[in-house]
C-alpha cells in the first residue's frame, strides 16, 4: 500500500519535470506561449511592460501560488516572470497533463 507521499511524488513525475530557476533567471515572458505553473519555493516576480516598453512591478508569487494561468484562457503570458529567490515550480494543472511548453 502506498502511502500519501509516495502517491504524491508519483503523480508529479507524471506531470513533467519541476522546474528549477535560479535568483534572477526568467520564467517566461508576456506574450509567449507554455503553461501555467505551481510555485512550489521560493519567491517570483511578475512584471507588465509599461506603454513605453519599462517593466512595471505586477505581483509575486509564492510558495503555493500559481503562475501562468492565463494562458490557459489567453493563449500566452501576461506577464514577464523572474525568479527572485531559487525557486521550484511543479506543472499545473496538477490533475492534467501539461501540455505546451
């Protein structure tokens, strides 16, 4: 019998491999195309490009949050992405599979 921690690991390695992203490294950026995704650690930083193309500060995300999901109704990213900390983000949904990428 498996218990809840064998079951979950299990069905994450079936979602696609977590990402990993160093301080500073981007996630994606607005207007691109992938998924959306689960911040698992860490901290990251949501941006949206100003009229004269300067990033303005958007949002964070941590621990728990979800990223990217407007791309699931839109088609593409809203927002550009950067890590702040490390961080560690699983796919989402959790209950499909990810599909682009």
């Amino acid at each position: 019998r498996q218990d809840a921690a064998d079951l979950a690991v299990q069905h994450a390695n079936e979602l696609g491999p977590a990402r990993h992203l160093d301080a500073g490294q981007p996630l994606y950026a607005a207007g691109s195309t992938g998924q959306a995704w689960r911040v698992t650690d860490g901290v990251i930083r949501l941006d949206h490009a100003g009229q004269a193309g300067e990033h303005r500060f958007a949002s964070l995300a941590i621990a728990g949050d979800i990223v990217g999901c407007e791309t699931l109704l839109f088609g593409s990213y809203t927002f550009d992405a950067t890590a702040l900390t490390p961080c560690r983000l699983q796919p989402w949904p959790e209950g499909d599979t990810a599909t682009s990428g």
